[in-house]
C-alpha cells in the first residue's frame, strides 16, 4: 500500500512556512546584529580616542614638567658661574684698574704699573675655573687685557660689549663655533667703579669682564642619565640665522 502523502496532505509536524514568513522572522535578527556591530566599533574606537587622549595629557604634562625642570637647572647653572666670576668681578684693585682705564688711557703709567698684578689675577681666574677664554674689555669694544691663551676676539663680542656699557646688565650670548669647531658662548658682565660718590656712578659701567664657557659643560650638565632619560635625545637650539645645535 502506497503511504506517501500526498502534496496537499499536511506533514505530522504541520505544513513548512512559506519563505515569506522566513524572511520576515530573520530581519529583526539580522538588523539587531548589525546595530550591535555598529555599537561594538564605535565604543572601541571611543575607547582609543579616549586612551590616546589620556596618553596625550599625560605626555604635554611631562613635557612642561621637563621643560621647568630644564630652565631652573640652566638658570641655576648660569647662575653658579655668575657665582664664580663675582671674586674677579668686584676685585677692588681690577675695578681701579677699569675706572683708570675708562679715564685715562691704558698706556698711561699709571694704569702700566698695575698691568701685571691684573694680568696676574685674570689668568688664575680662567685656570682655576677652567674657562676658554677672559676679556676684560673697554668702552670701544676692545681688550685692554686677555688671560693667557684667549683668542682673537671677534665682532659680535666686540659690539655686545660696546653695547652692555649704556645696559649696565650682565648678557649671554648665542652659541657659536670656537677656533676648534666646538660649540662655546660668551658671558659679559659690567666692571662698575670701585670708588663712587652717588648711587648713579655706582652704577656706571668702567669696563666689561667677558668670559668664554666651552658647550660642552652645558650639554654634559644635561646628558642622559643625569636629567634626561637614557632613551631621550638633547638639541641646543636657538633662533639664529647661524646652525648651532649639537646632539648628545
């Protein structure tokens, strides 16, 4: 006997639905994962965004916090060397020298008599501090005295000195190449009077005392494994037509 059913006999478990009723059931499934998808993305990248811009903070944070920490280490370290120039810089018998240098003229006997003594002081002055170089120079810009061993100066340290003497105040120089190539700058510093009889010629300027400082000094005093980490990299910049930066 024939038990198949036949086309229009219902199956035992009910009859298939139609593949309209399929698709309708699939769509709500298919729309929610896609939302779900979309959701997922845009949460990951939110959570990026949001960790890069933590990572951000925290980087311009100790960046400024480097930045600080840099300049007071420089000014402290400008500072010591102001520190170390003061003894010959307000040394009585060199600030009669300048006033008599300023007044007279540096071939004057009298200024002669006290050329060896000055000489003298100057050149310990560089030996024992371990500059490049010291000047002390007059109100024209030239060296009425050189410690043993400076070279020829040149002509911007000739006109920041011409132009300190109307300043009165202490300048620094930009960074430059010294005879070797190496990377050097100057500091000035006013000589005043050692004898005054008001406040303002207190204040006047008899001569000017420049020094030379090797970079080096400045580059080791911020060579890594000091203030840098041993991964970070050191630049001396500065805003000048002339490239003076130098890697560490």
């Amino acid at each position: 006997m024939n038990t198949t059913p036949s086309p229009t006999t219902p199956d035992l478990f009910g009859a298939p639905p139609p593949q309209e009723t399929i698709g309708r059931d699939v769509r709500p499934l298919v729309l929610l994962v896609v939302v779900l998808l979309i959701i997922g993305i845009a949460v990951q990248e939110w959570v990026v965004a949001h960790r890069a811009s933590g990572l951000l903070a925290v980087a311009q944070h100790r960046a400024l916090v480097i930045a600080e920490s840099r300049t007071e280490t420089v000014s402290g370290w400008l500072a010591h060397w102001r520190d170390v120039s003061e003894p010959i810089r307000n040394n009585p018998q060199l600030r009669l020298f300048a006033t008599e240098v300023q007044q007279r003229d540096a071939r004057d006997s009298a200024v002669q008599e006290q050329l060896p003594y000055i000489q003298a002081a100057l050149d310990d002055f560089v030996r024992q501090s371990g500059l490049g170089a010291a000047y002390l120079l007059a109100e024209n810009g030239g060296a009425v005295l050189a410690a043993a061993g400076s070279p020829a100066l040149t002509d911007p340290q000739r006109e920041a000195a011409r132009a300190l003497f109307p300043e009165g105040r202490e300048r620094i120089l930009p960074l430059r190449e010294g005879p070797n190539k190496a990377l050097v700058f100057d500091l000035l510093w006013p000589v005043h009077a050692v004898q005054a009889r008001s406040t303002e010629a207190a204040r006047q300027t008899e001569a000017v005392l420049l020094i030379t400082l090797p970079g080096v000094l400045l580059t080791d005093l911020l060579a890594p494994g000091k203030l840098l980490e041993s991964v970070e990299r050191l630049y001396l910049l500065q805003p000048s037509r002339v490239k003076a930066d130098q890697n560490v």
